[in-house]
C-alpha cells in the first residue's frame, strides 16, 4: 500500500503525523506539498516543518497541472490523502482528476469556518462574514462532485464530521480524527503553585478569532468579583487590548518549538476561540499534564470531553468562564484532579497512537475489510 499525501502547506504539527504513518508503514511516504510555508504562519514566528527523513515534493506555480496529472499517473494504485479541498485551490481539480480516473482519495480535513472572523490574522469584516455565508453553499456544491467518491474521510474534529456528512459523504466512510505531536521532555521539574491563586496561561495570535475580547470580560468580571485568578498572555499581535492590571500580564511571544516548556509552569491553559478548526496548544497543555478549558468552538474540545482534564464553556459567553474559574479558585480538589486525568490521557494524544489506529483503518479500507476501532 501507498500513499501519497498531499499537503497544502507541510506544517510542523503535520509532519510528525506523516513521519509516524511512514514509520508504522515500513515504506517511504511521497509528499506533495503546495507551498514551503505561509507568509501568515512565518509572521506568528512558525518554522517550516523538519522535513530531512521525509519526501517532499513541492507543486511548482508554472505548469502545476500537468505536474500534478503526471503524479496521479505515476501512482495509480496508491492512495491519494488530500489535506483540504482548498487548502490550496489547484489541488480540487487534481483531486477531481484523480477520482475520475478511479484513483482511491481520502481526505483528511478540518472543518470550514462557520464564523465571519479573519482565520490566520484580522480581516475586513464585510468580507470575512461573506465568507462565512457563502462556505456552506461552496461545500455542498463540492460535495455533489465528490463526497461519494472518497474512500474515507478522516476528521479533525466533531465539527469536521458533522460537516462532510451533511455535504454527502456516507457516514460509514468518515472518521474521527485530529492532529498530534510528541511529548517534550522538560530537563527540570515545573513546580506547580499549591496556593488558592490559579495561575492561567493563553498562547496564541491575539485576534478576533481566538476569543481574546471574551478572555479580557472574563478576567475583569473575576477582578470584580474577587476570584483569585491571574492570567499570563503569549503571542503575535496587538497587545494593547490588555490594559494594565494585576490579573493580566503580557508576556511576549514564545519562541517556535518551546511553548510546551512555557505552559508546563502553569496551572491551566485557556483557549476561547470564536472558532479553532483544532487547537494544537491544547495537545501542548495535556503533553504536559496541565488541564484546559476550551470554548465549545474549539476542535480540540474533543480530547477534554475524553479526557475530563479540564472544561467546555458555550462560545462567547464571559460569565460562563466566570464561572467555571470561580468554582476552580474555590476547590482547589478540581484543579487536582484535571492535572491527573491530563497525565493519565497523554499517552493517548502521541502521534504513534493516532497513526495506528489511521493506519488500521487504511489498510482495512484498501482491503475491503471492516473499519476499525475509534
């Protein structure tokens, strides 16, 4: 069996899945990756991926369609995993191509954005929110064309399912699905705070997206409150939303690669985002048995759901995160018991793990046999 994936952009959380998958395969993986990086992704400080033990090939901008029609005829009877549907946009009539041909696809995809909120970085608003109404429509249009036609559909996250079900593809051909990364080592012990004071950290561009104005409300109401809670920020962006106070401090931006250190020293991480395909630093935090508490828009909520390391609060709505912080300050107990279920589960989010269980449901599918287990 082979695989060839094709990538938009081979981002770094990515690649440790296609590394795992080329290790448990015994085999190389080929690689077909749209660009080297992001000029969006390399302005929040991302690396390009490490991609030494992988073969990646890049699509040139001249000619790519003849280029991406030569690779389908070059491995006609690999399996051909698409990242998006347009991830990057030459890549829907490649795969177009590739099913007409009776070529096996599979995707593997996070949900579209359902919000009108710029995704990587802040946009025009009228814009952003046309968007939003028009993907719904664009999708099921796509879906006529192809839904049918994958052999499997790997989703990242609950929402992603819910999404290419709705656009036809059959429910026994999708599976739940994520991105993963490996556990760092800390070469010291973090030691955690074991006063009433709750140390919450936030990492992450500081735009609309990510639910910064909620995070702001929330931190205010428990000053007014009297909750003891104090909240560190990191990331790229606008930092001026933070006023000065003595619940929230902004700590800069961490350098690529070592965020699992920085959140190692807190007590919980906080993401509220208007909406997050995933979530990666969510994986940082439970790698690192610290607990997370998600907006219900955040893919990652599927591993706190699973995990009980943390919480969920509804979207946009400050006093619900209130209150789960006023409960957290006022039994310490809780606290404890999210940082073990955190440590218990995080063997199950390594990319070994995740990759066997695609890799299982791959070969049953290229066999013909049943899917496996989620």
């Amino acid at each position: 069996m082979k695989i060839i994936s094709w990538q938009s952009v081979l981002t770094d959380h990515q690649s440790h899945t296609m590394r795992a998958l080329q290790k448990i395969m015994g085999t190389p993986l080929v690689i077909i990756s749209g660009v080297r990086e992001l000029d969006e992704r390399k302005l929040q400080g991302w690396k390009s991926a490490d991609t030494d033990d992988l073969d990646v090939r890049y699509l040139p901008q001249s000619g790519w369609w003849k280029k991406g029609l030569n690779i389908l005829s070059q491995y006609p009877n690999a399996i051909h995993m698409f990242n998006s549907l347009w991830g990057d946009k030459r890549f829907f009539p490649l795969l177009i191509a590739a099913q007409m041909r009776g070529i096996r696809t599979v995707l593997m995809t996070e949900p579209y954005a359902e919000v009108g909120v710029g995704y990587l970085c802040e946009s025009n608003a009228w814009v952003a929110r046309c968007k939003a109404k028009l993907r719904p429509m664009l999708y099921r249009c796509a879906g006529l064309l192809v839904a049918k036609k994958f052999m499997a559909v790997f989703a990242i996250s609950h929402k992603a399912e819910e999404q290419f079900i709705n656009i036809g593809v059959p429910r026994d051909r999708v599976f739940p699905f994520g991105y993963y990364i490996p556990h760092v080592c800390i070469s010291q012990t973090v030691e955690k705070s074991h006063n009433t004071r709750i140390r919450l950290i936030y990492v992450g561009s500081l735009i609309q997206r990510k639910g910064i104005h909620t995070l702001v409300k929330a931190m205010k109401l428990c000053k007014k409150n009297a909750v003891d809670i104090i909240l560190d920020v990191y990331g790229p962006g606008d930092s001026s939303i933070f006023e000065k106070s003595n619940t929230i401090e902004y700590k800069g931006v961490i350098p690529f690669g070592e965020a699992q250190e920085v959140i190692a020293g807190y007590d919980v991480l906080v993401l509220p985002s208007l909406y997050d395909g995933w979530g990666v630093v969510v994986n940082e935090a439970l790698l690192q048995g610290v607990p997370v508490i998600v907006s219900d828009q955040v893919g990652a909520k599927t591993l706190i759901e699973e995990s009980g390391a943390g919480a969920v609060f509804p979207v946009d709505q400050a006093e619900a995160l209130v209150s789960l912080l006023s409960e957290l300050a006022g039994q310490r107990t809780v606290l404890d018991q999210w940082r073990k279920h955190a440590i218990d589960y995080r063997k199950m989010i390594e990319p070994e793990i995740a990759v066997k269980y695609l890799y299982d449901n791959l070969t049953n599918i290229y066999e013909g046999k049943p899917r496996h287990g989620s």
